[in-house]
C-alpha cells in the first residue's frame, strides 16, 4: 500500500478511512481549515488519487 502524502493545500497529514457507504476517503486531518478529501472504492486508489494532487500553483500577475 502507498504511504498517503500530506495535504498539498497547507501540509497537514492525511489519513485513510472507511464511510459508512464502504468507499475509501483520505482527507486532510486540519478539515476546519482545509476541507481536502477524496473518495474511492478501493483503499490503494483513494491514496494514489490524493498522493497524485499536486498544490495549486499561484497565477502570475502580467505587469505592463
């Protein structure tokens, strides 16, 4: 099983639970702050799927 990353939003750890409807969820463990998760149907999945976000990128301001 992949080692599950932390949050690409503000660097909080992650962890991997079962829902009650049996899909896979890794979500940032700061969900007050950060509400980043994703749900799948297979535990590996659920944590490729997250580890594979990247953090999102600034836009570049275009200056005259």
């Amino acid at each position: 099983m992949p080692k599950i990353k932390p949050c690409p939003f503000c660097g909080s750890p992650a962890k991997v639970k079962i829902t009650k409807q049996g899909t896979w969820r890794v979500f940032c463990q700061s969900e007050e702050l950060c509400p980043s998760r994703a749900s799948y149907f297979l535990k590996d999945l659920a944590i490729r799927e997250w580890n594979r976000r990247e953090k999102p990128r600034k836009e570049e301001k275009n200056e005259p």
